[in-house]
C-alpha cells in the first residue's frame, strides 16, 4: 500500500513555522510522505495567522482552489491549523463544507490522529454520496479540534524536520498574557505556558547533536518566560546561561522581547555571555505616549529609553531591533511625528512597520478608525525611509570591516552566496560553493546596500576556530566576565 502523503503551508510568525516542524513530525511518525507538491498531496494542511488582514486574505484565497480540486478528488483532506482556526471556526465549517478539519494552535499533539480520522469519514462519505455536480455539493468530514486536542509541547520533536541543517527555531513558552489593545493573539493562543528548562536543555542538545548550532528561542512575550512555573525560579536570563553551556552551541538568540520584562538579570545576561547574539527585538510600537496607553502597552516612551540605557550601559554593542504601528485610531500627525523622533533618536538596525487594521475580537476593533487609508500609506512610506536611510548609514560603517557570518544558502542573485552577522545583518558575497552552507566563515564588507551589504569572502580554513575551540574560548570568556562581575 502507498504511504499518504501531505503537503503543509506556513503563514505568519516563527513560531508558525515551528508549529509546522512540529505537525510534520507527528504526520512523519505515523507514516506519512512529504509531497513537494501540493497536487500530489492527500492531506493539504494550511497553518494560518490571524494577526494580520494579508495573510488571512491569502489563507481565504488558497482555500477557494482547493474547494474547486475537491469536486474532482472528494477523497482530498483539507485542514486548517492555527490562529484562524481558533478565530474562525463556526464560519469555516458553515460557509466552507470542503474544510475537513479546523485545529487550533492548542491542539497539534495529536494532529496525527485527527488527520487519520478526518481521511476516514471522508471515505465513507464517498463511499456513499453520488460524485458532486456543482461546487455547492463539495463536502467534507467537518471535524473540530481546536481547544479539545493535546498541545504541541507533548510532541517529542524530531528535530532532523528544519529547513536549515545549522539553525533552528525553539519554542520555550506559548500564549500571551499581555493586554495589548490591537492583538488577536491571547485569544487565539491562550495564556503563557512555559516549558520546564530541563526539557529545553534536552532538546537543545538533540538540535546540537544534529549539527545545530544556532538556535533562536521563541515566545510571543519571550522575555516574560518562567512566570508561571512556581517554585522553579525559570527565567529567561538562567535559561540562556544553561544553553550557553553546551560547547558545539555557537549562537543563541530570542524573539519577541516585551519592554517590560528586560529585567537587569536579563541585561547583565546579554552582556555576559558571548553566544548571544548581539541585536534584541524589542517592540516600541510607538514614540506617543497617548498612543502607547490607548494600546495599553504598559509603558511609556521614556520608560522605554531608560530601559535602552540600562542595556547599553552594560552591554554598549547590542543593536535594537522594533516593530512599529502606524495609523491606530486617534493617531495625530503630532504622534506620529514623535514616532518619527523615536526612531531616529535610538536609531533602530531594523524595524517591521504595520499599518493599522482592526482584528476582529481585540479591544482596538470597538474604537473608530479615524486615520484614513492614505495618511495610513504615507506614514507607512516615511517611516520606512527612516529606517532604510538607519540601516544604510550603519551599513555603510561596516564597510571595511571582516565580520563573521553564518552562510545560509545561495542568495537571489547568481553566483552569490548569503549570511548573518551575530547582529543579524545579511552580507552577500561571490561564491557558488554549497559545501559553505552552515559554516561561520569571515567576509571583509567592500560596499553598503539599504538592506543588506555585499564582501569578500576571506580565507578561512586557518583562521576558523572550530565550534569546539569556539566554544571553549566563549565559556572562558563568560567566567572571565562573571569573575569580574563578582569582584
């Protein structure tokens, strides 16, 4: 007998794309083939987000196609996981008869199992409906698992299912506990749950042994993890100095930080430790005070800055990464104008910037949105120039420099090659050589882009230390510094 075979799209977050790794390696346990193809597939699952309208919108899309394949293939299994699952259940399963299965983000642990029975009830409608004339008569097992299932986090991951052989995404908590006036997650993913720090050292330790050697620990509050295991005294500072031991680990970075929680054990953490890599993601939504208490933050701009200091006291080479909202409702130009400020003051490496658009269920979706579409797109378009001319000046000072990347893979133009800095910056360089892919190898940066910078590759069989050497000389260096510290 033929193995079924599935085929999974991933939108949205990091955390999606974990989810996804995590689906896969249920499905894979219980039999199941990767098709490369979406037309060769049996199962078609969809990982959706809901945090913003264009990846609904593409979601919706998608699943208009498949309604039309399913009148041909009635045997065809259509899921959809995640975030609009949770969201969008009772209209999915009323208006969309072709959907077989909806499972929320809660729910993966036993996705395979959901999968088996969703192909086998939609044998037996086969086996006893006449074959659809018209797209109305498409119908499907029609099966719900969205607060019922098992979690994700009771999947003893297989964690050789990556795209990228030398990094990896890590999750160390789900949920939110956050008011944020405008963000659907909470509802969709629940409250924060955190993972035990012996588990995430057991799996670091099974990505290493597979030749991990970047990993990026992800959470939706990340630095709020470990408030809800009691007594255990879990927070994120004592879980980067635990993964910080294992030897072969080279870089170890987290996403998304809350301004709240960069607490002085976390700084003194980010200054200490040499595997961490040297940017923080840390949202500033706004440089309006107004602004930042109508999305119920939690903070203000200054008490933003001021946490910026403390970090930069101690560890000065970290660069700020951030994600900005433009056009929330009762946004002046005079707020917008103090966002502006803000940028250019902290001089942010990289930002995400989002026009507003209301989401259904949050706080945010009751209030009026006053702020028109085009005044939306022009300080989209001047907040984007901002950070484009920010990151070309800070890329132009690098040139000159030899920096250590990570070599990703090929780039989009021929001939190159591509990588990070441990600030995360993208450095192309000429080289066709696959055998780079996964190495830590020095470029010496010869010209700035706005978005990334181009090099040559240096030699660098002498000059590289192997991980093991790193490693060693990175945990000297952090008992040098934690020495210090003590005196």
């Amino acid at each position: 007998m033929t193995e079924p075979k599935y085929h999974l799209t991933s939108y949205g977050c990091q955390m999606n794309k974990l989810d996804s790794e995590l689906v896969e390696t249920k499905l894979q346990q219980r039999g199941y083939a990767v098709a490369i193809e979406e037309a060769d597939a049996d199962v078609v699952l969809i990982n959706t987000c809901s945090v913003r309208q264009h990846a609904e919108d593409r979601v919706w899309s998608k699943l208009g196609k498949l309604r039309i394949r399913k009148r041909t293939e009635p045997n065809l299994v259509v899921g959809v996981l995640g975030c609009m699952a949770q969201e969008h259940k009772r209209y999915m399963l009323s208006r969309m008869p072709h959907v077989d299965l909806v499972v929320g983000p809660s729910s993966f642990g036993d996705i395979d199992a959901t999968v088996e029975q969703a192909r086998t009830r939609n044998a037996a409608l086969v086996a006893e409906r006449e074959p659809a004339k018209t797209k109305h008569e498409v119908v499907g097992a029609g099966m719900v698992s969205v607060d019922q299932g098992i979690s994700g986090d009771s999947i003893k991951r297989n964690v050789k299912v990556r795209p990228h052989r030398s990094q990896a995404y890590m999750s160390i908590m789900r949920g939110c506990n956050m008011p944020c006036s405008y963000c659907i997650v909470p509802t969709t993913r629940g409250d924060e749950v955190s993972r035990p720090v012996a588990d995430l050292v057991d799996e670091a330790n099974r990505l290493v042994d597979d030749g991990v050697t970047e990993i990026t620990l992800l959470g939706q509050t990340v630095n709020a993890y470990g408030r809800d295991l009691k007594g255990q005294d879990a927070r994120l500072s004592g879980l980067l100095r635990e993964l910080h031991k294992i030897p072969a680990l080279r870089r170890l970075a987290f996403i998304t930080s809350h301004p709240n929680f960069l607490s002085p054990d976390l700084i003194d953490a980010l200054a200490e430790l040499p595997k961490i890599s040297r940017y923080l993601h840390l949202p500033a939504q706004s440089g309006s005070n107004s602004v930042l208490k109508a999305m119920r933050r939690g903070y203000t701009v200054e008490r933003y800055k001021k946490r910026i200091e403390q970090l930069w006291e101690k560890a000065p080479d970290m660069e700020l990464h951030s994600d900005f909202i433009v056009g929330y409702p009762g946004e002046t130009e005079e707020d917008f104008e103090a966002t502006v400020a803000l940028m250019k003051e902290l001089r942010f490496s990289q930002s995400y910037i989002f026009k507003y658009s209301a989401r259904p269920g949050t706080v945010s979706a009751e209030l009026v949105d006053d702020v028109s579409m085009a005044d939306k797109n022009r300080r989209n378009q001047v907040l984007l120039a901002v950070q484009e001319e920010l990151s070309a000046e800070q890329n132009q000072a690098m040139v000159g420099q030899t920096v250590e990347i990570l070599v990703e893979g090929e780039s989009k133009v021929a001939g190159r090659m591509t990588g990070r800095t441990s600030q995360h910056r993208l450095v192309h360089f000429e080289s066709s050589d696959q055998g780079l892919c996964g190495q830590y190898v020095p470029v010496k940066v010869t010209e700035a882009l706005a978005h990334s910078c181009l090099g040559d590759l240096l030699a660098h069989d002498a000059a590289e230390m192997s991980a093991a050497d790193q490693a060693s000389n990175d945990l000297a260096h952090a008992d040098d510094q934690a020495g210090t510290s003590d005196k």
